[in-house]
C-alpha cells in the first residue's frame, strides 16, 4: 500500500527497548500524554508504537520494510524520526517533510543527526556515503532550524541537538509554552504542609509570630527536634517565611506575576501574538485582574521586561536578587533542581539559550551576568558523589545563536565540585548532607588549600591533611 513517503527501504532499522530521544523528549515535555494520538512516520521496528500503546496512549506507525501495509493518518502528533537524513534527493526529502507536517493536526516531532563525523565515509551529493553503502545528510543545529524553518513556514521550537517541534497553530505552541512558564510548586506546598502540621514546628511558628522574627537558639531549646526531620537552621527559616499566611500571600502573589511577565515575554521572544484576554484561561484572567488594571498594562510591562534581557545592567540585577545558586562576580551557577526560584529574567535567559540547544543533559547551569552566555554542565552523580567529576560543557552564545561543547570523559584531571550546597535551594532535601561536609572539610582547612579544583590537586589536598571522603562524611587517617 502507498505511503507517498520518500524513505529509501534499505534504511537500517535500529532495534531498541525504550522509546527513541525525540518521543522520550515529547513525553519528558507533556506533549504526548493520554488523550494525544501519535502517528510514527518511519517507524522501524516499531518500538515507540508498542511502547505508547502499553502506556494506553493511541499510537501507529509506518516504515517501508518493517511495517508497510499500515495507511498513512492524520494524528494530534507525527513524529519523524531520523528519516530525512537518508534521503538522497534534496526535493524528495523536503516532500517528506512536508507531508509529515499535513498528517499532524497540532505538530510534528523532527529529528536529525546532527554536527557528527562519520568515520570512513566520503561526501556525495550534499551528505556522505557510508562504508555501508547509505547515504547519510549531517545538518548544524543551524541549518536544520533554518531548514524547518523555510519549508514549512513555521517557526520551529528547538527541543535537543538535531531533535525540534513544529506547532501547526499558535494557540497550539502558546499552550506548550504557557506550561513552561508556570512553575509547579507542589513539592514546596507538600513540605510546607508537612512543617506546618509538625507538632514542634507549630511551636515554631507561633514563637515566630510572638517575637516577630525567627527566635533564636536559646530561645527556642526544641530546634535540635526539627532540624533531625527538617534539615538545618537556614531551612528551618524559610520554610517558617514560607508558611506564616501573609508572607506565603505575598510570595504567591509575586510568583504569579512572575509567571504571567515570563509567559508574554516567552511568546514575544518565539515570534507568537500574546492571545485574546478571553482565550486565557480562567484562572490567568482572575490573576491578570488582580495583578494588573488591565490586560494591555500587563503587555506592556512584559514588552518593557523582555527589552531588559539585551541589558547587561539589568541582567546583573537579576542574578544578584537570585536567592538560589552560587554567584561569583561573572557568573551564576545554579543547579537544575532550582531554576524554577530565579528571578524571571534570569529564566527568560535559559529559555533564550534553549531555543538554541533545546533540551540537553545537564546538572549546573552557568549563566554570564552580562546574560551573553549560558552553560550547561553535566555531574554525573551530583546527588551521590561528594564532589562529582565534570563530564561535558556545552556553552550557548546568545547574541550569534550558536555554541560550543567540550568533553572531559577522556580527562585524568576533570574539574570537581565544591560546596555542592551553594548550587542548591535550602529546601532541597540533601541541602543539610551538603552543608554539613563543607562545613567539616572548612574544619581540615581543606577548602583554603589552592589547587582544589580540580581532581589532582584535591587528592593531593585530602593526602596532606590525612583525611578522606567517604559519601559525605570526613574521615581522619592517623
């Protein structure tokens, strides 16, 4: 049966056990969910298909060899996988694409290899022939924004290296990026819930309110009590900030219209219209309304937030109000974990970096306090590791739209982290085991050593002091 699919039928179908990058991305987003059917163009083995399908999500597929008697259908998502790499025929590709694109009635997942060498393999055409015999076309992360771009008249959204959404209607693409702007806060209102229900955390509370600011040790013996179940004093503090009525009031109050000047301005920097008042939905509206005397004053002071992102003295600004991450006078690092507590320029900047890279693996991230640069840095076993081995960096450039990767895999002498609580937010559950290993490593006078920051020069540094780490603990060798 026809599928007016261009894919040549001696493509190699790679055989896997978890969905491929791009689905898996589309999950991670929300795009694909219950309720979202899925149409795999090219699909191999099928393996996407089967697994959406146990996840009771509707899916199908088609590929030339492996599944080619399955009609080609209209689908809220299409995904095209890895397919217009090996197409040999410039117009025969863009047909695909085009295609694919007419199939989905809210977008299209696009995915490419991209930036990669191929050993033995020699140019033809516009890509190379493989040792195999196939044809493969390699695109920069460039090239393949602009390509999507041109062919289908739409603006696409850079979700990985060589992976990118295309939204078929602005509504479409406006609600995907509402759901990145709006920052869940239910892991914060769980811990609040949890202190403020604790008998002695209660107490707390009340002599708090008695005294008017956060009593102190010898005011308060029972600390010791909530500190074994809520981690150490500085956490103790803000969740009491955090869960007294009025500053919570505040603190949501502000939070809101944070979200509401980082969605506009989300939506500015994509290309997209702001919608209709009254196609946002309710509970924005009743947030507009009480934030704002109308719905154009809140346009217009997201226009003026989002001109601050291209001034150095604004972006310093914001990250000197961050109250998470580590600031040093050029940079603020943060880990990932609490992004969602910067200042709203300083994630309008991370979006900005995404639209370059989109999604990629990482643990810090390194944002330029003139807001030019933005790295990403991956810690494999940040969360275990007492000072976790830099692996790979990749660097975003924002005012050329391009970046930059540097591996350390191969190295003997990575960089290492430090004072892992200073990336973190206080709540985070491991901040007090953080804490608690700085403070006994500033103890040795390990901290004050030079040459620390890297792996050599640290273990040169436990050996002098006669200590080693062992998980987040010190241990003396006498």
């Amino acid at each position: 049966m026809g599928s007016g699919l261009n894919i040549p039928r001696h493509r190699t179908a790679i055989r896997r056990y978890a969905h491929s990058k791009p689905v898996a991305l589309a999950l991670g987003h929300g795009l694909i969910g219950p309720g979202v059917s899925v149409f795999d163009y090219g699909c191999g083995f099928g393996e996407d298909v089967r697994l959406l399908s146990e996840a009771g999500i509707e899916a199908d597929g088609w590929d030339p060899y492996h599944r080619p008697d399955v009609s080609p259908q209209l689908a809220s998502c299409v995904n095209l996988g890895y397919v217009l790499n090996v197409i040999e025929d410039p117009s025969e590709r863009t047909d695909t694409l085009r295609k694919a694109f007419d199939l989905a009635r809210e977008f299209l997942i696009v995915s490419v290899r991209v930036d990669q060498a191929l050993d033995g393999a020699m140019t033809y055409a516009d890509g190379y022939l493989t040792n195999h015999g196939s044809f493969q076309k390699l695109y920069s992360q460039a090239e393949f924004r602009e390509y999507l771009n041109a062919t289908l008249g739409r603006r696409p959204y850079v979700a990985g290296l060589g992976v990118a959404y295309v939204f078929k209607t602005e509504d479409a693409e406006g609600s995907f990026v509402a759901r990145q702007a709006i920052r869940p806060r239910k892991d914060r209102v769980d811990i609040r819930s949890a202190f403020a229900g604790d008998a002695i955390g209660a107490e707390l509370l009340a002599r708090t309110r008695e005294l008017g600011r956060l009593p102190l040790q010898n005011e308060f013996p029972q600390y010791s009590d909530l500190q074994s179940r809520f981690g150490p004093v500085s956490r103790l503090e803000r969740l009491v900030s955090a869960t007294i009525d009025r500053d919570t009031l505040a603190d949501t109050r502000n939070q809101r219209r944070e979200d509401i000047l980082t969605y506009i301005a989300m939506l500015r920097l994509r290309g997209l219209n702001p919608p209709p008042f009254r196609r946002l939905p309710d509970e924005t509206q009743a947030d507009i309304k009480s934030l704002w005397m109308s719905y154009k004053g809140a346009l217009e002071e997201a226009n003026a937030f989002l001109f601050r992102m291209g001034k150095p003295e604004f972006v310093r600004e914001g990250c000197a109000r961050s109250l998470v991450g580590k600031l040093l006078p050029e940079d603020l690092y943060v880990h990932k974990s609490a992004e969602d507590r910067l200042p709203p320029l300083v994630r309008l900047i991370l979006f900005a970096a995404r639209q370059i890279v989109g999604e990629v693996e990482y643990d810090l991230v390194k944002v330029a306090t003139d807001g030019r640069k933005v790295s990403f840095l991956r810690y494999p076993g940040f969360e275990e590791a007492a000072h976790p081995a830099l692996e790979h960096s990749l660097r975003v450039y924002l005012p050329t739209i391009s970046f930059s990767m540097r591996d350390y895999t191969g190295s003997e002498n990575p960089p290492i982290l430090h004072r892992k609580e200073t990336f973190i937010d206080p709540l985070h559950p491991a901040f007090g085991t953080f804490a608690e290993l700085t403070r006994a490593e500033d103890e040795c006078g390990l901290l004050s050593m030079t040459d620390i920051g890297h792996r050599r020069g640290w273990e040169e540094a436990l050996r002098e002091a006669r200590v080693r780490v062992e998980g987040h603990s010190i241990v003396r060798l006498d």
